[in-house]
C-alpha cells in the first residue's frame, strides 16, 4: 500500500477564528493518526487571513504534543525567510522533544505576497542562496563535526529527514543532486509537474539519505458520501483560491450550490487548470480519480490538501480518502 498523508493549511473558515482553527487542526490529527495516516504536515504561510499556519514551527510542535504515532512536519518551511541555523536549533528542538516523528520540508518561495516577504526576509537574495541553505540546515542536524565553530543545540545528531519541496525543475534538480525525497505542489501548481519528475528520477544520485529517488504527490481531495455533495464541498477552495489570484484573499468561504454562478468563465478556468490535479466525488468517484492519478505518476506516497469549510466535512473526506487507499490495487 502506498503511504499517504495529509498537507494542512490550517484554513480558517468564514464565521471562525484562528484558535478554532488550532483546535480543528489537533482533532484532524488524531483523527489522521487513527485512520493510519502516516504524515501530518503543515504549510508556511504569510499575511492571508484564510490561513493560519503563520507559526509553522509552534503548530508541528502543538500537533506532535497531541498526537503519539504519527510524523509530523513541515510542508514547507520558507527557508529564504530564516537563519539556517535557527531552522536546524527550531527542528532540532522537535526531533529532541518527539523522537523519530519530525519531518522537515524545505521550500524556496516566500509564502507570502512581495511586501511581507520583505518584512520577513533576512534578505532580498534569499532564493538564491536555497541549495546552500539547505546543505548548511542539513550539516547543522547531522552528526556532530569536530572543531565546528558554530552548532545546533539542540539539533546536531538528530538527522532530522529533509525534504525538497517544489513546483518548478529547480527543486526537482536540486533533490535529485542532493540524493534527497522530493514533494511536489502538484495541488495548487501543477503545470511542470510531468517534467519535474522526470527530471527527479532520471537525474537522481544516491546519497547517505536515498539509494533510489522518492516522490510525494501532492494533490486535493473533496470526498463525500455522494458526488453532488463532494462538488459542493469543493466549491469553498475554488472561491478562496480565486480570492486569491485576484488580490483579494479573506476567510475561506462558505462552499455554494453552482460555483459558475460566483466565478466568471475565464477565472474558473484559470482555477480548475491550477487544482486539476484532484479528486472529487463519492467513494467510488475518489477510487476511480486516485487509479489514474497513481498509475500515471507512479508516487512513492501521496499527501492529500483540501480546504473544506466544514470540519465534519473535512473530516469525513479524510476518512473516505484513508478507505480508498487501503483498498487500492495498482499493478
């Protein structure tokens, strides 16, 4: 069976507020935890009042504290935001307070709109500097060097996993450098996606961390009991993302009964092509969309989003999601 996990955004819905969302978050952890999840991973975001993962640090620790067997990380930490150092002293610190559960997802954008970035940044040139960012955040959590003049405390020694996370070729080519597993946002940004892996898993060197490439697929899922309900259901991430995209980001909204009725032609297509990769409907639906989806990319695990606006919903989605992959069959 093919691990699969979950990517969370901590979304916070019209009508709610960020402790609510905190509390959402605990509950689908454990929830996850129990339907044989196998990673809970939370997002870096800045400056948009729909999100509140804004403390991505705080948060793992919050859900790793309330659950007991899952691993629980980031997906992603913005690096060009942070010191490595302080990344590897913040994971570090996790790795050291709940053993062999933490996962670190490094990511080269921002997070966030021009403005914030510049607020948060160390500096402007930040992407730039990722591929050694990310070797001297890997050289901070391996085993301790001799003679070195600055370490990780905590940190050195846990050898914290480190991910790559991407949407474009420059991420897969620099997890296939470094010998590192690979996750894609194929759920939001999919267009280099069929390049990209193939770039990963034909460029791919063996390292101390993989002797054969890894891929995550990040993809959406809206699942209910039926397909007219799951469509409903995923109307709430249709009209935030489109919120976004046109500069006005809020709350994520209350999902709607015929989403062609709040989206003009030209910004729902632009919507459905950046979260084409999904999967919409009732069990049978979610079986038939994950087939192809894992006979196509062939992914080492899948990490499923979604932004529902109803916590049972979101809930139940999960749950459905977890019964079709267990009962998966691909040859």
């Amino acid at each position: 069976m093919i691990p699969f996990s979950i990517l969370d955004l901590a979304p916070v819905p019209e009508g709610s507020a960020p402790a609510d969302t905190f509390r959402e978050s605990v509950a689908l952890a454990r929830h996850a935890e129990a339907l044989g999840y196998h990673r809970y991973w939370l997002a870096e975001h800045h400056n948009m009042p729909g999100i509140a993962c804004s403390a991505t640090v705080v948060l793992i620790g919050h859900i790793a504290a309330a659950t007991s067997r899952i691993r629980v990380g980031s997906g992603g930490i913005m690096l060009p935001n942070h010191a490595p150092l302080v990344v590897a002293e913040q994971f570090g610190t996790l790795a050291t307070l709940f053993p062999d559960r933490i996962d670190l997802g490094l990511g080269r954008a921002p997070g966030t709109d021009m403005p914030t970035a510049r607020a948060l940044r160390r500096g402007m040139g930040g992407a730039d500097n990722f591929p050694s960012d990310v070797q001297e955040v890997m050289g901070y959590l391996g085993e301790p060097q001799p003679g070195a003049l600055v370490r990780a405390i905590p940190g050195e020694g846990t050898n914290v996993p480190v991910w790559i996370l991407g949407s474009s070729l420059f991420g897969a080519q620099l997890a296939a450098h470094l010998g590192l597993p690979y996750a894609f946002a194929s759920h939001f940004a999919p267009a280099a996606l069929d390049h990209a892996l193939a770039v990963y898993r034909e460029t791919f060197r063996p390292s101390m961390y993989l002797d054969q490439p890894y891929f995550m697929l990040a993809l959406n899922v809206h699942a209910a009991d039926t397909d007219e309900e799951a469509v409903r259901i995923r109307t709430s991430q249709q009209l935030a993302f489109a919120a976004i995209r046109t500069g006005r980001p809020g709350r994520l909204p209350a999902p709607v009964e015929r989403i062609e009725d709040h989206l003009d032609p030209m910004t729902l297509a632009a919507v459905s092509e950046a979260l084409k990769v999904s999967v919409t409907g009732s069990p049978e639906s979610v079986r038939k969309g994950l087939e192809a989806l894992l006979s196509r990319y062939r992914p080492d695990e899948v990490i499923f989003a979604g932004h529902i606006h109803d916590p049972a919903a979101r809930m139940r989605s999960y749950e459905i999601a977890a019964e079709v992959m267990r009962g998966l069959s691909l040859s």
